[in-house]
C-alpha cells in the first residue's frame, strides 16, 4: 500500500511517499523544503510569509516526492499522477493556521482527482510514528513517549495503535521554544536549539563550569514541566555577568543540560511508574544529541524497557512521519471524507 503524506503545519512544506505492507512502514521517498533561511532575519517564522511559501512550494514538493518515489506510474510530464497512491495522509493540526490550510486543501483536491481516500493526521501524532519508520518490530505497548518539539513538550502514555493518554506536558513554553528563546538572548542564531547544542559541543572537557541555571519542577510530584523560569534564570545571569560573550558556550552547555536533566528524569519516572515497555523520544528537539544520548542511558540503566529514537532526519518537521501514521490508520480504516476534513490548530491528541 502506498500513502503520499503531506506537511504543512509550520515552516516545512514537505511530502513523502511511504509503502506499508504487513504492518511495516518503508520510506520511499522524502521531500522537505525548508524555511529557516527565509524567517531567520526575523528571528522566528512569520505567518503570513509562511503561508506563501507553501503555496508556492507545495505543488513541486509533491511532484518531487512522487518521483523520487521511484514508482513510475506516479508522476507523468512533472505533474502528480495518483496512479498509485492508495492514500493521502495530511496534517490537519496543531500549528499555524495559514500554513496548514495550504496542505489541507492540496489533500482535498488530490483526493477529489484521484479518488482516493484521506486521513488527517495530528502533528504529534505524525512525529510519534517517525519512531515505528522501520523499527515498529522494537515496539511494545504500553509505550511512553518524551515528544519535545517547538510547540509542544507531552509525555504521552500510548496503550496501543491511535491510543493515547498525555500524562504530562509543559505549563508555559516548550522545550524548543525554550532553546529557540535562549539563543536570541545570546544573539546565536536561529533555529536555537542546533545553535544551542553546537556551541555546547565546544567545550571538551569539564574545567569547573561556574554558570549554574535551575531544573525547573524537577520535584514536583507529578510530570509537567516548566521552561519560561529557565530561560529568565538565564537572562539574569546574562545581565549579571560582565564577561557573558566569552562564555557563551559555558551558558549553552548549562542551559542544555538544564532541558535534558528535566526532561530524562520526568520521562523515566512516567516509564516506571505505567510499566512501560518502551520509552521513544519525538520531536525536533529529539535532534539533540545529549538528550538522544542521556535518555538512551537512563533507559538502559534503571528500565526494563526498549528504547527506540527516529533517525535524525526524521526529528523536525517532515511527511514521512505523517506517511507512517496514516499507514497505520489506514489499517484501521480511520478515513476523512474530503469534504470534513478541516484545520484545527489546538487539536489536542486524544
Ligand atoms: O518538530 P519541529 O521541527 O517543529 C515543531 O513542531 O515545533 O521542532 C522544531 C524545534 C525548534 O524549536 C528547534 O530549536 C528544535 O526543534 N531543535 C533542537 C535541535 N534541532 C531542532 N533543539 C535542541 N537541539 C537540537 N539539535
Ligand atoms: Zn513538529
């Protein structure tokens, strides 16, 4: 079975063509169109500019993922054929409104041309299925899932295929958020977290970092998380030192650390306290090599669980994540008739 998925929800336009067979998910091609050099110079993504850059780019993007699907029947002159899609899996929301309308509507009118059905797939949900990309055979339920991106930071319990519980989530900004916010305080550059992580990396050795930064709500007996005092603790420990800018990756390595300390704890003692069988981490900010490589120990060092993380370049935003969770509602026959299918951009995952 072949899906086409579609991603429109921020600043990616991207489409990609999977093939589900026996309850496995291969990716047979993945196009992303990235916007991070456009929004840069304003520091984050404007709206408006998005939105037109989808609608210039989403019809290329398809063309390109139908091609490089390598499935000949797909594509005829540069223009999509649906010869062989058996469905399009879109996102339908959380995120920005005129850039997911964009995907949407594209959805529809490939649906109506082809005749073939559509599923709406959340984005969280899309970035928690990038883990079942050929390792769905690692996984057992119950799984927890750390899912850190930069509009969302959740733990979600997941009891089975579509079945979920968010036992815990951010109360003020999110991880990504976190980091994207932290580096314009520093004037690092944007995306923060990559700017974060690699400035971080320019420390090799451990000479008696003096920067000191908060785990916010670490002890509290539950498994939210709190990031916006993090990013103030850092702004007052900017202010108050006079020699910041020669120490930026002092503070990087600091700040990150704070993120992954919190995060890695709280994911542990969800895992333990719902018996999960698997932990995974989702999201953009599963990017970050720390935080792969310190969950990934913590697992193996005080669970009984498999841990399984996306490939890298299945972390931030793409459509083979959203291919992948429509396989799997295909299978289950979750199915959208074009005509209700409508952006929601608090969808909430349920
Ligand atoms: O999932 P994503 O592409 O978009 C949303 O759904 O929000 O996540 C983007 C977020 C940004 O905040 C970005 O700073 C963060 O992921 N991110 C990282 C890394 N790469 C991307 N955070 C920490 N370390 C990274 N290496
Ligand atoms: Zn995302």
């Amino acid at each position: 079975m072949l899906i086409l998925g579609i991603e429109t929800s921020c600043d990616e336009t991207a489409a990609a063509v999977a093939q589900g067979k026996n309850g496995k998910v291969e990716i047979l091609s993945d196009v992303v169109s990235s916007q991070i050099e456009i929004h840069k110079k304003y520091g984050g993504v404007v709206p408006e500019v998005a939105a037109r850059e989808h609608v210039l780019n989403i019809l290329p993007v398809i063309s390109r993922a139908l091609e490089k699907s390598e499935t000949p029947r797909l594509t005829k002159g540069g223009c999509p054929k649906g010869g062989g899609v058996n469905a399009i899996a879109v996102t339908i929301g959380p995120g920005l409104i005129t850039s997911l309308v964009v995907g949407i509507e594209t959805a529809k009118v490939l649906s109506c041309a082809w005749s073939v059905p559509v599923v709406g797939i959340n984005h969280v949900e899309g970035h928690i299925y990038a883990n079942f990309i050929e390792r769905q055979e690692e996984i057992k339920f119950p799984a927890i899932i750390l899912t850190v991106s930069g509009g969302h930071t959740m733990l979600v319990l997941m009891r089975g295929h579509g079945r979920y519980k968010t036992i815990g989530e951010t109360r003020d900004d999110a991880a990504g958020e976190a980091f994207d916010k932290a580096a314009k305080l520093m004037g690092i550059g944007y995306p923060g977290g990559p700017a974060i992580s690699h400035n971080a990396q320019r420390i090799t050795h451990n000479d008696g970092n003096k920067v000191k930064l908060p785990r916010p709500m670490i002890n509290s007996n539950d498994f939210d998380f709190s990031f916006s005092g993090l990013k103030t603790a850092l702004l007052y420990g900017l202010k108050k030192d006079n020699n910041w800018k020669k120490r930026i990756p002092e503070y990087c390595r600091e700040f990150q650390q704070a993120v992954v300390d919190t995060l890695v704890f709280k994911a542990i003692k969800a895992a333990e306290k719902y018996k999960a069988k698997t932990v995974m981490l989702a999201g953009g900010v599963a990017a970050n090599t720390e935080l792969r490589k310190q969950l990934e120990k913590a697992v193996e060092e005080k669970l009984k669980a498999a841990f399984v993380m996306p490939d890298l370049k299945y972390t931030t935003d793409n459509a083979a994540m959203v291919a992948s969770a429509g396989y799997f509602r295909v299978l289950k026959k979750d199915f959208t008739p074009w005509e209700k299918l409508r952006v929601d951009c608090n969808l909430e995952l349920k």
